[in-house]
C-alpha cells in the first residue's frame, strides 16, 4: 500500500538541473546589487545607479514574446544550454573590462545578458513538465523557487561584501562562471521538449500571434493573465514603495532587514510547498493570493507605519510569502495547460503581459506618491487590487479542469493569413 501510494521522485535529472540553476540564480544575485552600487560610487551619479536596475525590466517586455516562439521551434535543453554558454561569453567579457574609466561599456553588457535571460526562461519553465514526474511539478516548482528566494536572501550580501573587500571584477567573474557550471549540469540527456516536431514553422509573426491565441482561447488562461493585470497595476509596486518608506525612516539598516525578510518569506513558503505530495490545483493556488492580497498590504502598511526592527523583518516576510503565491499558479498555468509545442509562447506571452502592468503599476505609484503618503498607496492598492482580480481568478477557478492535450486552431491573422 505505502509503495503504491508513494509519488515518484523527483529524480536525478531534475536534481543536476536544478543544482546549476540555483548556482545560476546565486552569481546573478551576487552581481545584482553590487554592480549599480559600484556604477553608484565610481561615478558619484545615483541615475546612473538606478539604470542599471532599470534594464532589467524592457528586455521581458520587447524579448519575450520573441523568445516563446524559439523556445517552441528548438529543443529547448539545447537552447538553454546555448543561453548559458552565450551568457558566461559576455559576463566575461564585463569582467575583463570593467573599470572607472570604461562605465559607457557596461551597459550594453547588461542589456545583452538580460535579452539573453529572457530568451532562456520560456525555454527553461517549458521543458520542465517533461523532466519531472506526473504530479510533481509543484514540489519542482516550489525547489527551484526556493533557491531564488535563498539566492535573493544571500546573494546582495555576499555581492557587497566582495564589492567592499575585494573587487567589482571577482563579483562579475563569479556571475560569469556560474553561468558555466549552469550549462553543464544541463548537459546530461534530458527531455527538452519541442524540436523539428514543433508546429507553425512559418513566419514569425504568425507563430506570435499562434502563442497569443493559445492564451485567448483557454478559458482558465485567459481569465488569470486578465486577472494579474489589475493586480500588478494596483499592487505590483508594493515592494519597491515599502523600501523608499524604508529609505526615508532613521533606521538605516531598515531597507536590508526588509529584503532579508522577504528573502525569507520566499525561501520558506518554498520550502513547504516542495514538501507537499499531492498535485494541488493551480488556480486554487492563485485564487488564495489573490483573496489574501488585501489582508496582506493592510498588515505590511501597519507594520511598516510601526518601523521598529522586528516590524520591518515582518512586513518583508509577509510580501516575500505573498509575492511567490501569486505568481506560482500562473506559472503552473502556463505549464500545464497548453500543449506542450505551445509552452514556451504562452510562457513568453504571459511574462510580457505582466511586465506592462509591473512598469504600469510602477508609474501609477510614482505619480500617486507626489500627493499620498507611501503606505496609503499601499494600503489602498492592496485592498483595489484583490478587489478587481478577484472575478478574473474566480473565472479561473471554475473553468479550470483537466489540461488540454491540444491547442485549438488559432483566430486568423488580421492580415487575412490564416493561422495553423
């Protein structure tokens, strides 16, 4: 009996993979706040600083899209493979010429390795599904979430304490050979999904339009994509304008407790989550965050507005627990219920789509902040956002059944070509 009832391992595939992804995810935590700081302190500009943040965000939005449809034409384990190789070139390449005199040559070396990072997730999260076992992609999911979440916890800490007493170079050098030892452990033969097998190899734009229609035309797909647009725009920015309430108290380490917090948040609700030994449905997943979104910004306002040590530790817990829940079940979404020659580009069209309403919800906040007080912006939009993404993930939840095992035929083009 016990035998019987006992879910299949994640196996020893999944486990190398994941083993370089979370060294990945850790070189790029590493450099993630140590290079602006440094481009801060060299160049005594704090805009110069914030650009390098900043570029993390077009890439998804102009890329992604793009990135889907090689994700759904090549074997995916080979283009992540070639993603990682072409990474450790270019962060090698930074490393090789950073210096005070050369910070015109940074950038662009930022802007590739995040158009880079964007063609390789739709690839990545795609070709799970087929390398783990029928009912454990949450456990998959949740592992690889929570090296993120350690990755995010431990990286900023480690990156500045290297900034401080050694160089900016050993940080990017870091980064870059993690990148290697990503590569390699995806070397092993593992499923990769797609391939010469893949449909709609004809023109780009009809293979594009081929990813959106596989969005439009699942109902639970396309209600939780409509759901996070309200959500992301009323509630997205809600970590950003917790640390600039943070960087305005007298408590200077207030900003570093908070992200330790959230770090931690992330890491545990991770962690229990992979330890879960039954398939538990995306969209009740989704719905939950969604219902919870209110109670949660109403709590972190409180303990922020407190401001006292533990408080800070707290409200960045609670949004770094909150923060995995909402995106864990669209993530599963795009996995599960496309088929698997579409993954990659409902992956791709969903990170767009969500990027928009990130910057959106940015700019909302920016402008509402010059008449509001900073937690009032969040208060109010949690308790918005859970009040207009509620009915969209409600949709979702009720339409949601067993994943389909085909793409219905996509709409026709606007141009009058007919989609496959």
């Amino acid at each position: 009996m016990g035998s019987a009832s006992r879910p299949e391992r994640l196996g020893g595939a999944f486990l190398l993979i994941w083993s370089g992804r979370s060294l990945s995810l850790l070189g790029g935590y590493i450099q993630y706040l140590a290079l602006p700081l440094w481009i801060r302190q060299v160049s005594g500009s704090t805009v110069a600083g914030l650009l390098a943040l900043g570029m993390n965000f077009v890439p998804q939005i102009v890329c992604a899209p793009f990135a889907g449809v090689l994700a759904d034409r090549f074997d995916r384990r080979r283009l992540v493979i070639a993603v990682d190789l072409s990474s450790f070139v270019v962060a090698a390449s930074l490393a090789l010429s950073v210096g005070p005199h050369r910070l015109g040559w940074v950038y662009p070396h930022l802007a590739v390795l995040q158009v880079l990072a964007a063609l390789s997730i739709p690839a990545f999260m795609g070709m799970l599904p087929d390398v783990v076992p029928t009912g454990r992609l949450l456990a998959a999911n949740s592992l690889l979430n929570a090296s993120a979440g350690a990755a995010v916890t431990i990286g900023p800490l480690l990156g500045t304490a290297l900034l401080t007493h050694s160089s900016i170079t050993v940080v990017v050098w870091i980064n870059a050979l993690s990148y290697l030892v990503a590569a390699a452990c995806m070397l092993p033969k593992a499923p990769g999904g797609a391939g010469d097998e893949a449909p709609g190899r004809g023109q780009v734009r009809k293979q594009l339009w081929q990813g959106l229609a596989a969005v439009r035309t699942d109902p639970v797909l396309r209600a939780t994509v409509a759901a996070e647009a309200p959500w992301n725009l009323c509630f997205g920015a809600a970590s950003e304008l917790v640390l600039m309430h943070f960087g305005a108290t007298a408590l200077k380490q207030a900003p570093g407790l908070f992200g330790l917090g959230a770090g931690l948040g992330s890491l545990a609700v991770t962690l229990v989550l992979a330890r879960v030994r039954r398939d538990v449905p995306a969209a009740s997943l989704f719905m939950t965050a969604v219902l919870g979104t209110a109670p949660v910004a109403l709590a972190v306002a409180w303990l922020a507005a407190d401001g006292g040590t533990w408080c800070v530790v707290l409200a960045g817990l609670l949004l770094g627990v909150h923060a995995y829940l909402i995106v864990i079940g669209p993530t599963m979404h795009c996995q599960q219920r496309p088929d698997r020659h579409y993954r990659g580009r409902v992956t791709a069209v969903r990170r767009a789509w969500k990027a928009v309403w990130q910057l959106a919800g940015l700019g909302t906040a920016a402008l509402l902040t010059q008449w509001l007080p900073v937690l009032a912006v969040v208060a109010v939009g949690g308790v918005l956002a859970g009040a207009t993404a509620a009915p969209w993930a409600w949709r979702a939840l009720r339409a949601d059944g067993p994943p389909r095992t085909t793409v219905p035929s996509p709409v026709p083009l606007p141009t009058g070509g007919g989609a496959r």
